[in-house]
C-alpha cells in the first residue's frame, strides 16, 4: 500500500458501499402512492398536501405549514411577509446558495452580509449586532450542509432588536438545536424539498411558522386557492378580502401532490436515515482525527441530531504546504473516493457576479431598489470565508448505504496513505 493510486499504485477502495434496505423500501412506497395518485386523477388538488403539511407541523412543533413547489418560494413568501418598505434590509450570510438571497431582492429588499465561523460554515452571531441599520428587518440563517446555526446567540440578538429570523433549512430536515428541529427556532422555517435535500418530494417546499401574519402572508402572495381560510382582518390588505377574494399578491406557489406524496413517505423515514448516515460519517470523522493533515466535519456540542446534505471534511494547509486542494482531491479520486471541492456554486456570494455587476444584474425593473441601493459588497469584507471554504473537501456523504466497516476502514485507509506519502503528489 506504498504507492498513491494516482502514481500507479494499488486503490485503497475496493468496496461499493451497499444501498440501504430502508432506502430501497422508501423508494417502493413513493412508487405505490405517486401512481395512487394517477389512477385517481389527484393531479393538481390531493387531501396529501394537508396530510403532508399536518404531520410537518407536528414533526417540527410548529403551528402553520405550507407546501409550496420549491424551496425558493418559501424563502421568498417569508422575505415577503417580513419586509415593509423598499430596500429594508434582510442580514444573512455570505455563504448560501444564491437562491436563498435572491428572493430577498424580488421581495424588495437588500441583503446585507455577514462572514461566517469557521467551523461551521454558518453565519457568525458576532458579525450581525455592527450590520443593524433602523432598516434592518430580518436576519436569515441557512444551518449550510446539515449543521445547525448557534440559535441562541442569534435569537438574542434578534430579541434585543426587534427583528423577525428566519431560517433556510434546506440542508438541514430532521437536524436539532438542543433538542429543537431546525426551522421551528427562530419565526419563520423555510425547507427546500429539491431532489438532492435529507428529504424531498423532487421539486418542493416547505414553510413553517408560529406566527398568524406571517401564515397569511405566504398565502397572499402565492396560494390564492386558500383564501377562504384567511380571516378578513390582516395586516396588509385589511378588509379587501371582504370584497376583493382574489387579492393575490401575483404567484403562484402550489405544490405538485406527487410531490406532496412523495414526501410524506420520505419523512416517515427521515430519522431513521438520518441516524444511519451519521453513524457513518461519524466514524469517518473518528478515524480522520488520528490521521496527520486531515480532520473530520465539525459538529458543535449544542447539536442534537444531524444530517448532513455534504459531509466537508478538513484539511490542513499547513500540513499539505506547496500541494493545492485540486490535488489531493485527484488523489482521493484515484484511490476510490467520491471526492470534490463541494456543490458548484458554493463559493462566497461575494465573488459572484450577481451582487457587483451593474451592467448585468439579472431583473433590471424588479431589481431597480436593489441597483440602486446596494451596498458596495467587497470580497476583502469576510475573510473567513475566502479561507475556510477552500480548506474543506466534500466526500461521499453515505446517505442511504448500509453500515459496513470494512468499507469505512478502506476509506480511511485511503486518507492515511494520502497523508503518509503527501510528498508524492508534489
Ligand atoms: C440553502 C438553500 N436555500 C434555498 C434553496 C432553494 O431551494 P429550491 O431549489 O427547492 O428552490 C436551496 C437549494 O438547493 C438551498 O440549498
């Protein structure tokens, strides 16, 4: 085993990971209730979505719930149900997808950004307090990649300015909080429900909340099917419903009930492929922390439960000096593993030319506030971010594979070899 794969020597992987029986079972289920649906000609309305909705509600502890048709919708229903006037502005973290900062801007806002911690990869409490302007509104978190975000810290700070948070939850269904699922801790819980997510139904959404007002916001701007169950007396639109019953803000926000479907099966089986994939990665994680160079995904002690959507483990700069992240990469490639710099488009907001480039920006009506009033983003303004992300590598998560440590340990021995002979790859 002295030879780097990548030098002609031997795979350190051998072993396919094995698909999981729940998973295999869950597949057959979502197969039986989506052509359910057909034979029964529930193509667009399905008692499913309040099925879908009622046990969310219950599994998150949250009293409102939407099913929507993708996870931008939610974030942008609760962008819209929290900004008041043009350009108030929504603080939120300079590493997330693009999606959950563009609903922002569609919403009449603008984003504000903070760095992140740098192990956790989400938004750093200590950065928020100095960003508060009087047009601060909101402050949003994604817990990126399964790992939940420091809540109480964030909650506080939240309390001590009056501000709504919202949280994107989209990598982290079924994750907890000390004890408290992700998106039921902050006001406003917001879940894609894409193909690649924990749990999904394909192409879906899903948006919980505590708060009436904001429950009838979502409604307004995309749900006008469900008008009926509004009260006339909102906010925003008070007493129009009395006369005007479609009074809808423009959208159109419906989930799929295949959708529904299929993720109503996925939830009855989220925690326990949750548990699965942790105990996983958690032996991954064990194992890179004897390996010199390497360590494992970071997980703070206030969580309780975790999933991952990517599992990022470290590398250390330092200890690979003069070889470039692509490389080791290369390597692990070579000796059987599903290696990668992470998800495409998980670089820094701030280098993307959606937030500086004037002459490009996307929308140039509904974005007119925004181009006019934005802030000049500079990639030198978060520091952490521009180092920590490229120190990361995303290997195979092991989702939905069976727990086999002789898989595992080939894994890792792949990872020792990397480390012992580092000078190879030079
Ligand atoms: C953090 C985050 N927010 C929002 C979204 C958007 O969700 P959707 O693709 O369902 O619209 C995604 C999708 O990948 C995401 O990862």
């Amino acid at each position: 085993m002295s030879i780097l794969a990548i030098n002609g020597g031997q795979k350190a992987v051998k072993k396919h990971p094995k698909k999981s029986t729940i998973f295999q079972i869950m597949v057959e289920e979502q197969v039986q209730t989506v052509s359910n649906l057909v034979r029964k000609r529930e193509i667009s309305f399905s008692p499913v979505v309040s099925e879908l909705e009622q046990k969310w509600a219950q599994y998150t502890k949250t009293k409102y719930c939407i099913a929507m048709n993708n996870g931008t919708a939610t974030l942008h229903s609760a962008f819209f149900s929290v900004i008041e006037e043009p350009s108030d502005e929504i603080i939120t973290s300079i590493h997330t997808w693009h999606l959950g900062v563009t609903p922002i801007i569609c919403a009449g806002g603008i984003p504000i950004f903070c760095d992140i911690e740098p192990l956790t990869l989400n938004i750093n409490p200590a950065e928020i307090e100095r960003k508060i302007t009087p047009r601060t509104k909101a402050i949003c978190v994604t817990h990126c990649y399964g790992h939940p975000a420091d809540m109480d810290e964030i909650n506080k700070i939240a309390k001590k300015h009056n501000l709504a948070v919202i949280e994107d939850a989209s990598h982290s269904h079924g994750c907890e909080y000390k004890g408290k699922k992700t998106g039921s801790l902050g006001d406003i819980g917001c879940f894609s429900l894409q193909g690649s997510k924990l749990m999904t139904g394909g192409e879906a959404g899903i948006l919980n909340t505590n708060n009436k007002k904001y429950y009838q916001q979502a409604i307004i701007l995309g749900h006008y099917e469900r008008f009926s169950s509004l009260s006339s007396r909102y906010d925003r639109y008070k007493g129009n419903t009395e006369t005007v019953p479609f009074m809808n803000a423009g959208f159109k926000y419906r989930i799929h009930p295949f959708a529904a479907a299929m993720a109503l099966v996925e939830l009855k089986y989220l925690d326990e492929r949750n548990s699965l994939q942790l105990k996983n990665c958690t032996y991954i994680n064990d194992g890179l922390e004897r390996i010199e160079g390497f360590a494992g995904a970071y997980v703070a002690p206030y969580v309780t439960k975790l999933g991952w959507l990517n599992f990022l483990i470290r590398f250390d700069p330092e200890y690979f000096k003069g070889i470039p992240r692509t490389r080791i990469i290369e390597a692990l490639q070579a000796e059987g593993i599903e290696a990668s710099a992470g998800r495409p488009g998980y670089i820094p907001l701030v280098r993307q030319s959606m937030l500086n480039d004037r002459q490009h920006h996307p929308g140039k009506v509904i974005w007119h506030h925004f181009i006019k009033n934005h802030p000049e983003y500079k990639v030198g303004d978060y520091p952490v971010a521009e180092k920590v992300l490229f120190e990361r590598i995303a290997i195979n998560p092991m989702r939905d594979v069976e727990f086999d440590q002789e898989y595992l340990e080939q894994v890792l021995e792949a990872f020792r070899k990397i480390s012992k002979h580092k000078d190879e790859l030079k």
